[in-house]
C-alpha cells in the first residue's frame, strides 16, 4: 500500500525493536507515530500490520465499517477452535455476546454490588492494620482484593472462608502473566511462524495436559514440574462448574447467569435453533475463564495507577472526597458521580493497560480514507498518541493530569482503555464498578499520601499488559472528619 514505516529485519520484522524498547512496545509504536506520521506500516516477523492513530479512521474501522472489521487479530499461541469472546469471530462472535451482554446489565450489578462490598470491606481492614503514615507497598493488598472480588463474583467462592483455595487461584493466576522459557520460546514461534501456529499450539496444549495429568497422579513430580496455569485454571474452573450445576447449586454472581444461558449437559447441534440463544459448555467454560484472567490483573492494574495519583496528586484528592462524603453507597447515586468517573477516565487516559487488545482483522476487502484494505490485513491502534494528542484534549496539556478535561465532549474514538465500537469490553461497566466502589470506601476511610518511594519506585514494565514494575509505595493518613461510615459498608 506504500504506507511510511520502521525498515523491516530479515524473518524478525521489527518484533525486535518493539521488545527491546526503553520503555515498552505501546510507546515504541508512539515513537514511530511521531517519525512516519498517524497510518504507517510494520512488520510482526513477516506479518504486516497497519498501526493507525487518527480517531476519524479508528472512528471508520471500529463502528462506521464494523461489519469489514470484527475480527480480532489472533493472540500468540491462540487455538483456531477457541469459543470466547476475545477469539470467536463473524456470527459466532455475535451470537456469544448477545447472551453475555445481559450478565453486566444494571440489574446484575446491582445484585452484584453487595458481594463486591464484601470484598472491599476486607481490604479495609488490611489497610487498618498498617501502621499510619508508614510508606508500604499496596500493590500486593489490590490484587488480593481484586482476586477475591472475581472468586466471589464469578464462581461464589467466598475468599475469606476457603483461604487456601483462593491463595492457589491467585498464585496460578500471577503465573499466566509471568511466562517461562518454554512458553515464551513457543509464543516466539507463533508469533514468526504463524503458518505453524497448529503445531506450537498442539505442542504447548498436549505437554501441558501431560504434565497436569503427571501431577494430579504422581503428586511428589510436583517437586519437579510446574503445570502450566492456564491447563490448571481451566481444569479447576469446569470442575467448578460441573459440581455447581450437578448439584443444582444458585448463586447470584456471573457464573450463574452465563450457567442460566449453557445448556451444560445436553449437547446442542449447530444446527438446532436453540443454540442461537444459548451457551454449550465449552464457551462457558473459555468466557468465565477469560473474565476471571482478564478482569483480575487489569482491574489490580488499573487501582495501583489510581492509588498513584491520589499520593501525588492531594488538592485533586480533596475535591473527589468532598464528592464523595456527599453521597451514600447506592448504586444510582455512584454512577452519577461526575469527578470520581472523570477521575478514573482521566487516570487511564494516561495509563492505558491493555493497548495491544485493542485491534482489529479485516474480514471483508474495503476502502478506508484513501486506502483500499485487502481481507486478512492486521490493524492496531496507536493508543498513546491518541490519549496525548493535543488536538483530542487540549487545551490543557494531556501530559498534565486534569480530571475536568472529560467535563467537555471528546471524539468518540478518542478514550480506548477498553476499546470503542460494539466489540468494546463486555466487562467494562463491571470494571468501572469495582473500582468505583474501591475508591469511595478507601477515599471515606483514608487520605491517601506519597512517601520516599512514591516517585522513585514508580515505573512500568510489560508482561501482556503494562503495568506498575516495582509496586505503588503510598502512605495512609485516618481521616479525621468523622463520617458516617456505618451507613457505607455493604448495603
């Protein structure tokens, strides 16, 4: 297409480059945004990809042109017969979300709210046992919450009474995140040879059931061989599953809403009208799976960034506390907060978690602007230069954190923490939920303040999504202002 771009290495493209960046991959494709201009060209291995940060095409490719555009680039070892949201494309994709939709419906997470609560007030009472204006490290305590919010909302485990089983999900659930040497040579070989892509995959998926089977077996192999976390998690989760709907056990939490749209006995023929409205066990079971890895650490992720600010940023903390004390913990009154969501849209404006998900796989050849796109063509979406463009949020300079920017309308295409268009994250009013209800439990308790480490800890790293490299070092002050806080715990 002749587009400008980085100069492609031999078999590696420019993978190497996007690897080895000072920072990470996201900002290295910013630096190539400000050389080669807001559409350019580059190489995974000998896969091109279009890299765009112009929001008036974004606008194009994720709503205007959605049905030339649905499909998901493939993820590195990514199974071809993989049935969740994230991978499934055309119709299927289609059919799957019309039937999980309605789990993140107001009426859900109202329901859902209480058990969040729960989880939340258990976070409170780890941060009272911290000594006052004594620098530590939250990162730890958030991600512990942020597990015990998805055992509790996804698969009614209560963390606080089967301790053990919640520390083995949290640990696993780090590991999927903290790849060895084998799964990073494999994910390597998937993302150069592609064509291969079933053979890596086959490799990786039939050694990992080997050794899980290994394990469960020959329990003292345990000493020698770590499974793979996503083999272990996804066998835990259908066990799970299987037992809740054996047993004819109901709980109002996610599990039991997708449990309500899965035919998980019966088997459903593609062909039978009723599997147009239901889920089969296998899409269950990749969904729940993929809310639990995906909602964990991006939510952890995102209260760290959030706790930052709020150290480093105190007469902004004030203004959201006064917001805060005004209201009570009632649902309807949350979502109307305007400074706490601008607060939140403004934080991940400038740390956006996730960039590399959001994508898109041309399905359907087409013309965008002045382009002709062939099907099959790979596009990502230059996320940094978008949320630090002048243009989009001026006038105040986008390297200044200034929650009220969002009191004006943006483009559309110009907030993408959880993508855009009608592919955006299923989970996203949960995400926004959890956090919320986090933040006005923490705010009402505590003032939160920087410490030795604040600045100097504070950086970040990559590991599939970006975050915090060496943790959030904050301190806590007790307020002094005596608020009613009996009236704000749970409901």
């Amino acid at each position: 297409m002749g587009l400008p771009g980085p100069t492609p290495r031999f078999f590696f493209g420019n993978l190497i480059e996007l690897f080895t960046h000072s920072r990470h991959s996201a900002a290295c494709l910013a630096d190539w945004t400000k050389e080669y201009g807001n559409i350019y060209g580059y190489f995974i291995g000998h896969t091109p990809v279009i890299c765009v940060s112009d929001p008036d095409l974004l606008q194009e490719i994720f709503i205007t042109k959605f049905s030339h555009f649905h499909s998901r680039r493939p993820l590195p070892l990514q199974r071809h017969d993989l049935r969740h949201l994230l991978a499934s494309k055309d119709d299927e994709w289609k059919r799957q979300r019309s039937i999980i939709q309605p789990t993140f419906s107001s009426h859900k997470l109202k329901e859902m709210k209480t058990i969040i609560n729960q989880c939340i007030n258990e976070l409170i009472e780890k941060l009272d046992q911290q000594k006052p204006n004594v620098e530590f490290d939250i990162s730890y305590l958030l991600q512990r919450t942020s597990m015990n919010i998805i055992l509790n909302c996804a698969f009614g485990i209560n963390a606080h009474a089967n301790e053990k089983l919640s520390e083995t999900f949290f640990q696993r659930c780090l590991q999927v995140f903290e790849f060895n040497i084998f799964q990073t040579i494999l994910t390597i070989c998937s993302i150069l040879l592609p064509e291969l892509n079933f053979l890596w995959v086959t490799f990786f998926k039939y050694t990992n059931i080997f050794c899980l089977w290994l394990c469960d077996h020959i329990p003292f192999i345990n000493r020698f061989i770590d499974t793979d976390p996503n083999t272990w998690l996804l066998y835990h989760v259908e066990s799970i599953i299987k037992q809740r709907c054996l047993h004819g056990i109901e709980r109002i939490d996610l599990l039991q809403s997708m449990i309500d749209a899965t035919d998980v006995f019966q088997k459903i023929s593609p062909s039978s009208k009723l599997s147009k409205y239901r889920l089969n066990l296998d899409e269950l079971l990749n969904n729940i799976y993929l809310f639990m890895i995906g909602g964990y650490e991006t939510t952890a992720t995102a209260l760290g960034y959030l706790a930052f600010i709020l150290a480093t940023h105190q007469s902004e903390q004030a203004r959201l506390q006064d917001e805060i004390d005004l209201v009570y913990d009632d649902y309807e009154q949350l979502i109307k907060l305007d400074y706490l969501d601008w607060f939140i849209r403004e934080t991940l404006r400038l740390y956006p978690i996730a960039p590399f998900i959001v994508n898109r796989q041309c399905n359907k050849t087409c013309r965008i602007g002045q382009l002709k796109i062939e099907e099959g063509t790979n596009f990502s979406v230059d996320m940094y230069s978008i949320h630090y463009d002048e243009k989009l949020y001026g006038p105040v300079s986008p390297l200044k954190f200034y929650p009220e920017r969002f009191q004006e309308k943006r483009h559309p295409s110009a907030w993408l923490p959880f993508g855009v268009g009608p592919r955006n994250c299923v989970g996203m009013r949960f995400a926004m939920l959890e956090i919320k209800l986090a933040l006005v439990q923490i705010l009402r308790r505590y003032t939160i303040l920087s410490g030795e480490h604040t600045l100097s800890q504070f950086a970040e790293h990559e590991r599939f999504i970006i975050a915090p490299k060496n943790g959030i070092w904050i301190r806590l002050q007790r307020r002094s202002s005596q608020i009613r806080e009996c009236n704000y715990y749970g409901d």
